[in-house]
C-alpha cells in the first residue's frame, strides 16, 4: 500500500487475534487503534456500519487512557 496523494495518508485497520482494534500505516508501522485516533485533530467515521453489530472504535476502557473532549 502506497500513498497516492502527498496530503493524504492511508493505514489498514483490523482487529487482532485478542480484538484490540489496530492500525497499520503504509509503512508498516502498527499501534492500537485508539491509540492512533487520539493523536487526530479530526475523526471522520466514513464506513457502513451495521446497525445491529456496529463496530465501536472507542470503548469504556479506553476512554481514560486519554484526554477525549
């Protein structure tokens, strides 16, 4: 996976074999998923969800670990 756009940076999202939610960046790079959301300035949540099995990016144990407005 390569970057197409300069400004743009695209990452692979999955859930681990324990379900910690993570994020792969085009380099290979790998963090816990809310790890990388809480170092955005802007989250825009543009996926389909299922409304009876939604997939919840933020969950109660995590929301302590940072400063969430």
């Amino acid at each position: 996976m390569g970057d197409q756009n300069p400004n743009v940076y695209y990452g692979h999202y999955y859930a681990a074999p324990d379900g910690t939610l993570m994020a792969r960046d085009s380099e290979g790079n790998e963090q816990p998923l809310i790890d990388e959301l809480a170092g955005a300035d802007i989250i825009c949540n543009g996926i389909l969800q299922d409304i009876k099995n939604p997939v919840i990016f933020v969950g109660a144990g995590d929301v302590g670990r940072h400063n969430f407005l």
